[in-house]
C-alpha cells in the first residue's frame, strides 16, 4: 500500500485567530476529507496518517472522530501538553483509542526552542512507551540540538522529525542543516518525513533547488527510516499533491519506493494492527 504519512484536515470555525491567516487564501478554508479522498484515489495512495494542526486535544478529539469515520485514515498523531502535571492521565486517555498512533508538541511554534530538552518530560514520555506511542517532531534548524538530547536521553521511543526539519530552502542554507541532521540521523530511534519540502523552498519550488536536500535526507536517514508524506492542504502553498508525489519518486531510487511510500510508515506508525493487541 502506498501511505501518505502527513497530512491535515480543519475546520476554519475552530480556528479562529489561529493559523492560516486569511491572506493565506489557497488554504484559509474548511479541508475535510471528501476534499482529499479523491486526490488520493488518483494518486494511488491507499491511506494517510492524520496530524494534529492546533494545540488542542479537542483538536485530537476531532481527527480521531474522523478516522473512526473514513478507513482510509491509517492513524491519527495528536496533542497533548507533555509538561502539564495530569500529561500522563490525558496520554492513556488518548491512546485507547487504536489509530492514536504518535503526539506532537508544535516545537516549531514555541519560544524556547530548547523546551524539548528537558527531564520533567520524563513522566510523559513514559506513557507514552506503555501505550507504545511515537513521537512527531515538529521543528526547525534551531530546535535540532535540542532535539537530538532529547532522542539520546529516550533511546527507545521512536522519533520521527517532519518536513525534514524545515531547512532553509528559499535562502540556500544547506551546510549547517545537514550537519546537524546526521547527529540525529546516528540515532538509531530517529527517523525523517520526506514531506513540507516544497513550502520551505520560497520561489524556488523546481525540482533541482529542493533536490539537494531530498538527497541528503536519502543519504542521511537511509531508504529504510525515510517516509514520504505530502503536508496537504498546506502543500497548496506550493504546488499540487500530484506534481509533489512526482517529484519525489524522481528523487527516491525506483528499488526503494515500496520503503519510503509506504512500508516505513507501516512499521513506524504500527499500521499492522498491533497496537490494538498490546
């Protein structure tokens, strides 16, 4: 099966002075999934995973009411304040549902960008190993030094950073973005999303300006702890669900396809089921 392992839905009204801004017009509206199912259709694309976009767990709620809704949502990664002192309560509470597969704090949205490196997240992230969760890291260049103590102090959970950690498309900067991925990649629990590339790259959205960086997460994470996912509706800001899956089985080498569209996903987010038996 091919999986997109990143993508979103909303509902404007519960977004209200949240992120899009209405200048954002190309997704400052409702995205649900009878918007979405036909494009994955003529993809090929067998199922998605389902991530949080506000930090809320009612938003958590909303996601994981619509996968219990539509099959081909694979599994949901939500919300919880992993520094809240009740964090460990509200995890378990989550995790009973079965397509509850990982959290996200929204790293990338917090001042402190060392918040992550921290050991009061100790009781949280205990939880989250019992209800045998993963953790989605949503960051930028300036949060990896952080988030590689936070993947070295926890070596058994599974980590996976989005959008190949933002890197700085749009102004060239490559250097000090690969330097610090490969401590993370040295990681053995780390994985990477081969996704939100093409919104990083700012007018230079063709496919040799992001290739350099498809390639160094390729080469970085290996075919086998790479996962392909889209970032829709978000994508819009940059181009069409189409041309992005193209464009990333033109940077992803034939014989590592089934990996990096699909199989990884499977086994990072536990798609086989196994959660439901633990």
């Amino acid at each position: 099966m091919r999986i997109d392992a990143h993508q979103h839905f909303w509902l404007m009204r519960n977004r209200q002075g949240q992120w899009p801004p209405p200048d954002l017009v190309g997704i400052h509206r409702d995205f649900m999934p009878q918007d979405l199912e036909p494009i994955l259709k003529a993809c090929g694309i067998g199922g998605t995973i389902l991530v949080q976009s506000l930090p809320t767990m009612d938003d958590t709620d909303f996601l994981l009411d619509l996968a219990d809704r539509h099959p081909f949502i694979l599994g949901v990664v939500g919300w919880v304040d992993l520094k809240a002192p009740d964090a460990a309560s509200h995890v378990a509470r989550l995790a009973a549902h079965p397509k509850l597969k990982s959290l996200r704090p929204m790293l990338q949205d917090i001042p402190d960008v060392d918040w992550i490196d921290d050991p009061r997240l100790d009781a949280s992230v205990t939880a989250m190993k019992e209800a045998d969760l993963r953790f989605d890291a949503l960051v930028m260049p300036q949060h990896l030094r952080a988030l590689t103590a936070f993947a070295g102090r926890y070596p058994d959970l599974p980590i996976v950073i989005d959008h190949g950690a933002k890197p700085r498309i749009a102004a060239g900067e490559i250097a000090t973005w690969r330097e610090a991925l490969a401590e993370l990649a040295a990681l053995a629990n780390v994985s990477c999303k081969l996704s939100g590339l093409l919104t990083e790259a700012g007018e230079r959205r063709d496919a040799e300006a992001i290739r350099p960086y498809a390639n160094a997460l390729l080469e970085l994470f290996g075919p086998e702890r790479l996962i392909w996912g889209s970032d829709w509706p978000v994508l819009r800001l940059g181009g069409s669900y189409e041309d992005w899956l193209a464009m990333c089985r033109a940077f992803v080498p034939p014989d590592h396809h089934d990996a990096v569209f699909g199989r990884n996903a499977a086994r990072f987010y536990k798609l086989d089921g196994s959660k439901e038996s633990a």
